[in-house]
C-alpha cells in the first residue's frame, strides 16, 4: 500500500513540477479534473451546482483525491508478489492524464510533457520501490537489515523529494504577480465613476440584498478550477473572423478608449427559482460596439465568439452586442477596482440581459466574429440553449423560509429583475389571497434589479406568501414551472413562514 501511494504522489508531484514551467493547468491532477468538469453533463452540471453551490470544485477535487488514495492502495495490495498491477495502474493513470491534457483547447502540445513526467515518474518510482520490497522479503531471513535500511531509504527519499517538487512546482506556478498587476490597474481606474445614484434603490432593511453587491459577496460561476493567473500587462484580445480588419489590442490601448461605468445585474442560467445567483455592480469597462467599429464587421456575421484563455466560449448575438441602447462592454472594472480574479481580471465581457453562459466569458482573449451556423459555444453541445436572454423573475427575501418573525406588522421584501426591460410591477399574494401591489425601490437603470416590499398585519401561525413580477413590456412572469435547463428556471417563487 505504501509503494502504491508513493508512486502516486511521485507521479502528481513530477507533473506538477513540469507543468508550472510549461502551463499549471497542465497540472494531471487539475488537468483531469478540469477534463472530468468538461464531460459533465446539464443535469449532473445542476445537480452539483444546487447541491454544493460555489463548493462544487472542492467537493470535485476531494472526490478525486480519496478516489486516487483508494486505487493507489489496492493496486500496492494486488503487486504483492509481481509488480503488475501497480506498473499497469501507474500507466493507466498517466496515460488518463494524458488524454486530459490533449482534450483540452487551451493546452498545447508541449503540455503533454508535464501528463509524460508523471507517467515515467509513477511507474519508475513504483518498479524500484517494490523491487527493493522484494529485496527486504528474501533477505528477511539474513541478520543485517541492511536491504530494510535501503528500502525505507528509499521511501523516505521519494516521499521528501516528492513534497519538494511538489511544493517547488507550486511556487513556480503562481509566480506571475496577479495582485501587483491589480493594485496598479485599480490606480488607473480611480478616474472612472458611475453616475448613477442607487440611494433609495434597495431595501436592505427589510431584508432586501444590497443595491451593488460587494465584490467579495458577487456569485461565482466558472469552470476554471484553478483561477486563470493573467496580468493585465502580460494580456491582449485578438478580434478576428468576419471583420475588415483583425486586431490585437493590449490593456493600454484599451484603457485608451473611452471607458463608460454603468450598474448591471448578472444572472446565471443555473439559478434555481428563489436561488443565489444574480448580483449587481458597477462594471467599467469599453462598450463592445466601439470595438467591433474598429474592425468593421462583415455583413453574414451574426454571432460574437468570445473564448477565455482557459479554452470557454461563449457565444451572443450580434444584434444584441451592437444594440446602443444597451451596455454591452469588455469590463475592466468592477465597483471601482480592477476585477478580481475570480471575477476575468485583467478583463471580461458583460452583456445586459442575457444569462452569463451565453455573453459574460471572463479571462477573454479573443473574439470571433462568426455565425450560429460555424462555431458552438461551451454549453450547449452540454444541452443549453444558443440563446438565452434573462427570464423576468423575482425572489422573495424576508422573511425567510421557515423562518419565523414576530406576529403583527411583518415586512415582505425582494428583488424582481428583468434586465434591459425593466421592472414595472410586483405583485404579492398572502395566504392564497387576492394579488396586492408591492412597493417598488427606485430603478435607476433598466440593466439591474428592483427592490420591492409590502408590509401585512399577520396573525400569529403560519402563511405563506407568493410573489411575481411584470415587466416594462407588460409581460407577467409565468407561474409555469421549468428547470434551469436548457434556458433558465421559470416558476413563482413561494415562502412559507410562521409568525408567533
Ligand atoms: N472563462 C469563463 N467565463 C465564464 C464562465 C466560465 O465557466 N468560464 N461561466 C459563465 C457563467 S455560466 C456565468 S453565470 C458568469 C458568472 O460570472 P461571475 O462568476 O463573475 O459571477 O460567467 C460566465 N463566464
Ligand atoms: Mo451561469
């Protein structure tokens, strides 16, 4: 079992080590976890999502940990007497790593080498660990111990030289200077402020969230398990396909540009009913339309093909990019500082009103102008839609489900969001009663949320209350219930509480 384990921690720390020169996604461990993420399909995709929310990478990575330990054990417990079943595991394995690497679009070919280092350091550190085993067997009988004293020599070795080039490979990975290249691109934006108010926007007395969500509460919703290192100098976008003239820009030429600053809430598609996962800020950044002006787009085109440096595309409709009552922008900013890494920095794309899958690929660096019928975006051979504009929906807040507040005046208070419509009205049904009109905050952009509340006398027990909204084009969110795939939850979210 020993020799097992140490053959697996040679080979990962092996291809760590390789990897941090070449690329660390490269990495076998994060390069399988990364390839497993990409066979995940919708239903499992929302099953890990609603079970484990933003954890669902830990959980990911835990599961192939333990699923390693295990494996590496029983193959050590099967190479008693022959050193097969270890040799073959190590080969698998590394031949697994391998296949991970080659699947992913944002590896070249030299990554391989890091998947190739493990292969050989797996089945070499396992052959001469257990031939040394074999070694302690036969001189059992002999009175010296002196094969004992070379085998557990050389445990010992592999094992510290294992936690070295692990640790090494870590360091040498993570050396680009991600927060030295914030701190300076967070100087540069001081300038840029946003003109809206958002005073009386947000109820957050009642219960409501904040009107701008603070960077470090925004959700996060990616496929990355290690966070893209980039550094806004060491960047640049090509915008290419269906245009007159390609272009490379870099951070500068970007910061050249005039910079708007507009309020926009994000919704991702996997957001149940009621669910966690729409927030709000304050996104500086280039308004795509002046970009594609400057490549002039291509009549035929109709689709804007973003890919991250991690390999994940996105796909949104060039109208939508082009329309100019709406702030379609390569973001830089994010509520007055650079992006957070979790968030694309150095840079990322924001589209009003279309769910992040199909529009808000962070980490971009490249543009395609193309069309629906040539290229396919990242979810959808995953079984989501091509298009998929944000749903008119509302959340209640306050009080709580299951929760349980003082009887007398009770304050029911939420969020409705119908991005770039607008929300006109919300509506609230108590207790299987008639729809009565909530109070609506004040909308300072038709690009985010609204707050609402209405406050009701209530009996001491238990109530349950119903809240849906209408839009500015008049249109009524359905109460007809549909799953988050292929093109967002539909449904009236509902809380029951108690009052006593
Ligand atoms: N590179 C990259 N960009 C991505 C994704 C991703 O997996 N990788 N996920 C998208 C999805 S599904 C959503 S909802 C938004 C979430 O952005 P946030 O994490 O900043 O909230 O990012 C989008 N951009
Ligand atoms: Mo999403």
């Amino acid at each position: 079992m020993l020799i097992g384990l140490l053959g697996v921690a040679a080979a990962l720390a092996a291809g760590h080590l390789v990897a941090a020169f070449i690329d660390p996604n490269a990495s076998p461990f994060l390069a399988v976890g990364n390839a497993a993420i990409d066979l995940t399909p919708a239903w499992l995709k929302e099953f890990a999502v609603t079970a484990f929310g933003t954890a669902d990478k830990l959980v990911l990575l835990t599961g192939m940990g333990a699923f390693l330990v295990v494996v590496a054990a029983v193959a050590g417990l099967l190479s008693r007497r022959s050193p097969i079943p270890g040799t073959a595991l190590a080969a698998v394995l590394g031949v697994a790593a391998v296949a991970a690497v080659f699947s992913r679009s944002d590896l070249g070919q030299l990554a391989s080498l890091a998947p190739l280092a493990s292969l050989v350091a797996g089945v070499m550190t396992f052959r001469r660990l257990h031939a040394a085993a074999l070694g302690v067997q036969e001189a059992d009988s002999g009175p010296h111990g002196v094969e004992r004293r070379k085998f557990l020599q050389g445990a010992v070795g592999v094992a510290v030289g294992a936690g070295i080039a692990g640790v090494a490979g870590q360091l040498i990975g993570t050396r680009v200077d991600v927060e030295g290249s914030r701190a300076t691109v967070t100087r540069r934006l001081a300038k840029f402020r946003d003109g809206t108010t958002v005073a009386g926007a947000d109820f957050a007395q009642d219960g409501t969230p904040t009107y701008l969500t603070k960077n470090e509460n925004f959700y996060r919703i990616d496929t990355a398990l290690s966070v893209p290192r980039l550094t806004a100098e060491g960047w640049s976008l090509r915008i290419h396909g269906l245009v007159g003239r390609e272009l490379t820009l870099d951070f500068d030429d970007v910061m050249a540009m005039d910079l708007i600053t507009r309020t926009i809430t994000m919704t991702c598609v996997s957001d149940d009913v009621g669910g966690p996962y729409i927030s709000t800020a304050q996104f500086t950044g280039v308004p795509l339309r002046d970009l594609l002006a400057k490549v002039g787009v291509k009549d035929g085109a109709d689709q804007v093909f973003s890919t991250s440096t991690d390999g994940y595309t996105a796909g949104s409709p060039l109208e939508v990019i082009m329309d100019p009552s709406r702030n379609a922008m390569l973001a830089v900013g994010m509520n007055g500082e650079a992006l957070p890494p979790e968030h694309g920095f150095p840079a990322r794309l924001v589209v009003p009103g279309l769910y992040g899958y199909v529009s808000a690929t962070k980490w971009v660096t490249d543009i395609e102008l193309t069309t629906f019928g040539a290229k396919t975006q990242y979810w959808v051979p995953r079984g989501y839609s091509e298009k998929a504009p944000i749903k008119t929906e509302s959340r209640i807040d306050s009080p709580r489900g299951l929760g349980s507040v003082p009887a007398g005046k009770v304050v029911v208070a939420g969020i409705a969001w119908a991005q770039t419509k607008g929300i006109a009205k919300v509506e609230l049904q108590m207790d299987g009663g008639p729809w009565q009109e909530a109070d609506l905050a004040v909308q300072p952009t038709k690009e985010a949320w609204r707050m609402w509340r209405r406050s009701y006398q209530l009996r001491p027990g238990s109530h349950t209350v119903v809240v849906r909204a209408t839009d500015a084009t008049g249109y009524t969110q359905t109460a007809d219930v549909a799953d988050p795939v292929p093109d967002g939850a539909t449904g009236l979210h509902s809380v029951v509480f108690t009052t006593a």
